[in-house]
C-alpha cells in the first residue's frame, strides 16, 4: 500500500491530467495560497516525473515542495502564494521510472512552457543527477527563452530533503 500525504493546510490545488480513466499523463499541478492575489508571485518547479498526487492528495515530494515554497521561510520565496508543478515527462508512474520518449506527453513541452511563463522564480527540482539528457537539453532550452528570472536548482531529489542547503543557485 502507498504512503499518501496531505496537501499543506490553506492552499488551494489544481490539476490538469490527460483525458484517459485513469488518466495516463499528468501535465500540470498547482498549489495557490488560498486568498492570493489577482497575479500572484509564483514558482514553477519542473520535476522528473508525476507519481501520484493530484487534487485530493499529494505525494512526498509534492509535499517537500509546498513546505519550502510556502512554510520553511527561504528568502528565495518571500512573497510567494503559487506554486506550479511541471515534469520534464508527464507520465504517471511512482517506481521504475524508465524516461522514454513515449512518456513525455504530447502536450507537456506546452505545458512546461506555460508554466514558466507564468513564473517569477523557476526551480528545477529533480536534483543533482539527471540521466535523461536529451529532455534535460529540451528543458533548458525553455529555460533560456525565459530572460531576466531567477533560476534556482534543489541539491537533491525533493522526496530526499535535507532542508539545509537544499535550495541553490542554478548551474547547467
């Protein structure tokens, strides 16, 4: 049985998945300070890969991200009130992820590229080691094309956090 775990308190969550029951690819979550502003400040994280989270229910490190965006008081979030969650592949899978090209998800380049445009902070959060080097290439590409925000990178995978150092400058 899998370990669930609850969206953190006050925000309000939204999800955008393929239209199969059970939908197959997951392209989009978002977490919003309940009582934000109009346009609010937003993070975008770009993960690897969904696993189960959605509206109802997050997953670890689901969780992990809401806690630093929006609790553990980084300097880097101050006054942030979304948090937008893309993957670099939108299928759904929790273990034995293997990266293929039929998992990336025919509309998640548009979604991860509407996500960053959204955003005022990006985070790219599926740690130090990335073997998937040609979405890596693509993902950075998107990143480029956004001028002027900040970029920050996670020292490990969200579901390993330490909490200290966790949050770093980005480096390609």
């Amino acid at each position: 049985m899998k370990q669930t775990f609850k969206h953190r308190p006050e925000l309000q969550i939204e999800a955008e998945f393929s239209g199969e029951k059970p939908p197959v690819f997951r392209y989009r979550l978002s977490a919003t300070k309940i009582g934000a502003g109009k346009n609010p400040k937003t993070v975008c994280a770009i993960m690897q890969n969904p696993s189960y989270a959605c509206v109802e229910f997050a997953d670890k490190s689901v969780q992990v991200l809401e806690r630093v965006v929006f609790e553990k008081e980084y300097p880097e979030f101050e006054g942030v009130e979304r948090l937008l969650i893309v993957n670099q592949f939108a299928f759904i899978q929790t273990n034995d992820f293997a990266g293929k090209s039929n998992q990336v998800g025919g509309k998640n380049d548009a979604a991860i590229s509407n996500a960053l445009n959204e955003a005022d902070i990006i985070l790219v959060a599926w740690g130090k080691d990335n073997g998937f080097l040609d979405r890596k290439n693509v993902i950075q590409e998107l990143i480029e094309k956004q001028k002027d925000k900040v970029v920050l990178q996670t020292s490990r995978h969200p579901s390993r956090v330490i909490y200290d150092g966790f949050i770093e400058q980005y480096r390609t």
